[in-house]
C-alpha cells in the first residue's frame, strides 16, 4: 500500500510538472466552464494571479462587448456581431463534437488588451462517459499575427508601388501567360484586366 501511495504521489507530482511547465497555457474547467484548475504560463500570458482565476469562468478572459480593442500585436481589433456569432458557432460544435481544434480567438489581458490564441480543447469524462468538463490549450500566436500583418502590409505597400507606377508592368508564368498588369498597361493599350490576363 506504501509502494502504490509513493508511485501515485511521484506520477501525480510528475504529470503536475509537465502542466506547469508547459509553453502552452493549460486550462481546466468544470462542465458549466469555471476554471478549476490552470497552468503558470496562463498566469503569466494574462498578468493575474492564480486566486484572481480560479472559480471564474472561462468566458471573462475573452471579449464580452463589441468595440475596438488594443492588441498585444500593436494593432486595433475589431470585435463585432460577427466574432460573437462565430464564438456561438464553436460552442455548439464544441457541445456537438465534443472537441474544437485550432480556433484562433482572443484572450483579454487584465489591463485589457488583446492576445490572439489558437485553442484546442476537449471534454473531459467520468467512468461512466459523462462529461464533467473540459481542458484545453491555448498557444499563443502573438508572433505569428504580427508576421502576417507584416506580410499583409508590405503586399499592400508593393501593390500600391505596382498600380502607381507609370511604366507598364507585366508578371507572367513560366509558359509567358500574363498573370498580372497594372492600370497603365491597361490604359496605355486599351484593354480591360479580364481582357488579357491568361
């Protein structure tokens, strides 16, 4: 009995180690969505302590009214009727499916700006298969939103430096089929874009 209460209390010392070090943030919830139970990095993500957490649901770390939010990315957020129809959307598939994976949505910080989070989750069941939670990791993707809007801006940037420019400029494929012109091509031959890309 000794031997079966010292592996229990190394195995369960053991998983506690891989939750609280994770580089992901770990939640726990109750089958109504209150936490009971998440990891340092979670903590650390949203700037509160664990006794701030514990026993609030899930739903006040995430946007609750429309506006425009601040970002951790440096840019503005828009949440709107149609990030909150979307958030219905995953609940019920969530109830439906019983897991969701890779949704990207939003934490809210305690000095309430934005932080963007892929989130994977699933319910969690007794010995008798009913549900009795839920637990799922939240990565966050602050980086890699930053890097798109990058991506997203200098598109736009060269885009613009393409359609301004009083040269014509042409992009074809490798068989010499256009695939791009800008206006003064147009303008300069009379054609419409339809007209001549392919």
């Amino acid at each position: 009995r000794r031997q079966a209460e010292d592996k229990l209390k190394e195995t369960t010392a053991f998983l506690d180690d891989i939750i609280e070090n994770s580089q992901d943030c770990i939640v726990v919830s109750n089958i109504k969505g209150y936490l009971t139970r998440v990891n340092k990095y979670f903590l650390e993500l949203l700037g509160y302590k664990k006794e701030e957490v514990l026993g609030k649901h899930i739903s006040e770390f995430t946007p609750l009214a429309e506006g425009t939010y601040e970002s951790v990315t440096g840019k503005f957020v828009e949440i709107n009727k149609k990030y909150f129809n979307d958030v219905m959307e995953k609940m019920s598939q969530m109830v439906e499916v019983g897991k969701l994976t890779n949704w990207m949505f939003h934490l809210v910080r305690k000095d309430g700006k934005l932080v963007p989070v892929e989130h994977n989750t699933t319910y969690l069941y007794n010995e008798k298969g009913e549900r009795v939670g839920a637990v799922g990791t939240l990565r966050d993707i602050t980086e890699r939103v930053r890097s798109e809007n990058i991506l997203r801006e200098t598109k736009a940037f060269l885009d613009n430096i393409i359609e301004s420019s009083l040269d014509c400029v042409i992009v074809t494929d490798g068989g010499g089929c256009l695939t791009r012109v800008n206006r003064y091509f147009l303008e300069l031959l009379g054609y419409k874009e339809e007209e001549v890309l392919g």
